[in-house]
C-alpha cells in the first residue's frame, strides 16, 4: 500500500545534481510530488525536501540510489508523523470583488490567511498550510474570481531534537572521515 514519504537530501551545491535525481525517481516510475531546495544551515550544503507517495519496500532502495550520487552527503526519509511540514500558497483576485462584499474578507478571516498587497487593480492573498488546507481556500475563493494562483513546495522540519544531518556529521567525526564540504 502506499504511503507518503518526505525525503530530505542534503548535497553539495553541484551543476546537473537535480537532473541526476529525478532521473532516479523516473527510471523507478515514482512521482514527485512536491520539491523544494534551499541551503541549509551548515555553508556550503544544499537541502532537498522530495514528497513522494510510494510503497514502504521501495522508499528505502530509493533512498540509497539518492546517497549514490557523489555530491550527496546524506539522504533521510520520513513519514508525515516524523515531521512539522508547510507550503506556502498566493491567490490574486480583483480588489473591487473584495470590497463590493463582505464574503471574501470572512472567508480570508476563517482560512487565517492574510493580505499581503492591496492596490487599486488587485489583491494578493497569502495562505501557510497544507496542501489541503491551501486547496480549500482556493476552491472557496474561485467564485469570486482568481485570477492567479500559486502553491509552494513542502517545507519540512523533523520532531526529531536534533537535525539528521548533523548527527551523522557527528558520528564521522568520531570516526574520522568526515567528507570534503566545499
């Protein structure tokens, strides 16, 4: 049965590493979700955070094709119980459908979305939350007019006390072998 599974890489910051990745997931025919990279907080470390819905037996073969790559440092997955997760979603609708009634600002109210810009023409709406919650504002405020909308990819944070990267650079440490961060 599948399962939805956050997968985190951290890497070097390399030309063509993404490509490399996705390929992974393509020759396996498993779909990505959603996809962010950012930098972490240690220099020079790049941070992956994959959602994939996959069967249990497969995530983890995955997962070491992923450590494969040269540039990978390390790559975790996580089942939605072993994180704090959040997307971020912006919705533009008309200012005069706003202000010719109250409906769309109780509806921005109850979401607890909030405005983020206001001009003549247009106004910017901005949601934090899950993908289901950031679909159902935008399925309430269709009838009023949309007329962009964007969702972000999943930010992820682990319950775990200490970040996993930082465990496993530790435990290099001890062994000495760290690997060559540049």
């Amino acid at each position: 049965m599948k399962q939805e599974y956050t997968i985190t890489i951290f890497s070097e910051n390399s030309i063509g590493l993404l490509n490399r990745i996705t390929i992974i997931f393509t020759r396996r025919k498993i779909n990505i979700e959603s996809l962010t990279v950012s930098e972490s907080a240690i220099q020079g470390v790049f941070k992956f955070i994959i959602v994939v819905d996959c069967e249990p037996d497969r995530i983890a073969n995955l997962v070491k094709q992923i450590e494969k790559q040269i540039e990978v440092i390390r790559a975790f997955y996580l089942t939605s119980d072993e994180i704090l997760h959040q997307e971020i979603a912006m919705y533009k609708i008309e200012t005069k459908a706003l202000l010719e009634t109250s409906m769309i600002e109780g509806i921005i109210r109850r979401y607890n979305a909030r405005i983020l810009e206001m001009t003549h023409d247009y106004t910017i709406i901005e949601k934090t939350g899950h993908k289901a919650e950031t679909q159902e504002l935008f399925n309430q405020l269709k009838p009023h007019g949309v007329l962009q909308f964007v969702r972000s990819g999943r930010v992820a944070i682990t319950r775990l006390r200490k970040e996993l990267l930082s465990d496993y650079l530790e435990m290099l440490e001890g062994e000495h072998r760290l690997p060559v961060i540049a």
